[in-house]
C-alpha cells in the first residue's frame, strides 16, 4: 500500500509561485503543456507561441530543467516576434493559395 502524501506550506507556495509566473508570462494564444511520469529525470514541456506554432518538445542540448526549457519558449517566442512580417507575408500567402483551391473546386 502506498502512504498518502501531502504538500508542505512550503511546497505549496513554490508551486503556487511557479503557476503565476507562468500565467504572468504568457500571452494571448500561448500555451505551455508539461508531463512528468514516475521514474522520468525531467519534465516535458511542449509550447505553441502566439501564431500558434507547436513545438512538441522543448529540448535542447545543456536544457536540463523546467526553467531552461521555459527560457527556449522565451527564446522562440522573440524569434518569432522578430519575423513577424515574414510570418504575415507566409500566412497571407498561405490563405491565397487556399482560397484559389476553393474556388477552383466550386
């Protein structure tokens, strides 16, 4: 039988804490998803930026801990936002080429 285990004030606090940082940051069309499994030796955290663009796992090399695996979400979401019009010119194009298809098919 397993014993029952309950949250320390303290630890309720830091996970309290950790859950309003992650509100604070994020913006409108964000989202952050994270799994931790029994027996896993690191969370994984999937992330969709603001132009809801997915990346299903944030890793990367020396990315050890939740913290640096939400720095990497930061890290996109800047890259992104400095492509911006790039990535507006690519989605105009996108529903151009979109749109064309439809109207052939009606």
């Amino acid at each position: 039988m397993v014993e029952a285990k309950t949250l320390t004030p303290e630890q309720r606090d830091t996970l309290n804490a950790a859950e309003q940082i992650l509100r604070d940051m994020l913006l409108p069309g964000e989202v952050i998803m994270t799994s931790l499994h029994a027996g896993w030796e690191a969370m994984s955290v999937s992330y969709w930026t603001p132009n809801h663009v997915q990346h299903t796992s944030l890793w990367r090399s020396g990315a050890t801990c939740f913290a640096d695996k939400i720095d990497y979400a930061l890290e996109l979401r800047a890259d992104e936002e400095g492509r911006a019009e790039q990535i507006k010119a690519e989605r105009i194009a996108s529903l151009k080429a979109e749109l064309g298809k439809l109207e052939q098919a009606a």
